[in-house]
C-alpha cells in the first residue's frame, strides 16, 4: 500500500469511526421475524466434522491489518471502514487499526492482474499451509465472487483470525461494496450468510438487499451476540432461550 493510500484509508477510518450512531430501541422490531432471522443466521459452523452449528464470536479485540491496493475505488475503502465501523458501535467489541500484531488482515487486490497470487506468503499467514492457501486462492479465482473470506478458531469456537480478500478489479462497485460490508459482517459472528439469500431478512446478509451498511437487524443481532451471557460454542438449544429472554426484556 503506497503512503498516499495509507494516508487515505486512515483518515477514513477516523472519520467512521466518529460518525457511529447508537442502535434503534429493540421495539420497533417485530421480535418474532427477528427471532427467526437469529435462527437462521445466527448460528455457524467452524468447521468441524458436523452439522450443528454454534455461536460463533470474538472473546477478545479485533486488530486488523488494511493494505489496499492502489487501484482501489474510495467508495470500497469507505464501505470497509464504515461497516467496521458499524460493527463495533452494535457489537461494542474494541477494533484496533496498525498495530504491529494483528489478527485480522483486509486485503484488496485485483484478482484478474495477479493480485492474489502476488500477495500468496501473506496470506498463507492464516493457513496450516501454503498449499491450503493457494487452493484458497484458486476456488476463489473460479467463483467470480468479489470477496472471500477465512475465519479461523479456537478451541472454544471463539473467532481467533480473519482474512477478508475484495477484488478491486471488479467494475461493478456497488457489488464490491456491498460484498465487503457482507463479509465484515461474518467476521464479526453474523453465521451462515449464504442462507439469507432464499430468505427475504432486512440484512446485509442477503444479497438481494445488496445493502452497503449493516441494517437494524444486523445491529441488533451483533448487540445481542456479545452480551456477557452469550458465549461462543452455545448451540441454537443453549443460545436461543438466553437470546429470546433479552429480546423480550425479560
């Protein structure tokens, strides 16, 4: 990243991060709808050799890494930062930028020019090899999707790395930028996305919606997900009677 774009991508995360708002009271949701959408999304797998899924978030704070190629649109430099942004307002989750040791890296690369394959040793980072790596990067070259994303955890199921790829090579901006609010969004715990797309959830989730910002819905769901009483490794058994209990009020 040159130090023009540094210099860019630090002022706009200055200027989202003080542009957060506080989330909407929780009864100008339908709790029912919501509640189903927290069924649905809420719950993800880390990769283990079953189907149940889990709660899945972070236990400590997230430190990322921004390194955006030259070519990349300010308006997705903005989407990144703002979404972080909204994320960590909701979440109340502490995010710190340029630390020397990060466990989260953004990286936006154009994809047809090589952009991946260039920057293969970093992210091999957030592999066991660097043949898991460059498969990584195969199957996302053949997808034709705008972003990609590997999230690694431990043995709690707390979220421990991120890895979030967006290709600046895209034409279609408005597709990258809401790719890149999407994929934040799942880093911070929002579970399994691709369900959303056979479901009509007022979410950034939903690639119908093609929304650039977290709605209301994904708001009040990260507010929810890192409450002290929800803990990462919760089933939807465990988690979803604690969860109906705050919604409610109760």
């Amino acid at each position: 990243m040159t130090r023009r774009m540094e210099a860019m991508v630090r002022a706009l995360v200055v200027v989202a991060l003080a542009s957060g708002c506080p989330l909407r009271p929780a009864s100008a949701q339908n709790d029912d709808a919501f509640l189903q959408f927290v069924r649905d999304i809420g719950f993800g797998n880390p990769g283990s050799n079953t189907d149940t899924k889990y709660i899945l978030k972070w236990a400590k704070p997230v430190t990322v890494e921004l390194s955006f190629s030259a070519r990349t649109p300010t308006k997705v430099v903005t989407s990144v930062a703002n979404a972080f942004d909204e994320a960590q307002q909701a979440s109340g989750l502490p995010v710190q930028y340029f630390r020397e040791k990060f466990n989260t890296m953004i990286l936006a690369a154009d994809w047809k020019a090589g952009g991946l394959e260039k920057s293969a040793d970093t992210i091999a980072q957030f592999f066991k090899t660097k043949a898991d790596a460059s498969e990584f990067i195969s199957f996302n070259r053949r997808t034709g999707k705008s972003c990609a994303s590997r999230i690694a955890f431990d043995e709690a199921n707390n979220i421990a790395q991120g890895l979030i790829l967006i290709d600046v090579g895209d034409a279609d901006v408005a597709r990258v930028m809401h790719c890149s609010a999407r994929t934040v969004a799942g880093l911070f715990g929002l579970g399994a996305l691709s369900i959303a797309d056979d479901k009509p959830y007022p979410s950034v989730a939903n690639n119908a919606l093609a929304t650039a910002n977290l709605t209301e819905y994904d708001k009040r769901f990260l507010h929810l997900l890192y409450s002290p009483s929800i803990r990462s490794g919760m089933t939807e058994a465990q988690g979803m009677p604690i969860i109906r209990s705050l919604v409610q009020g109760r």
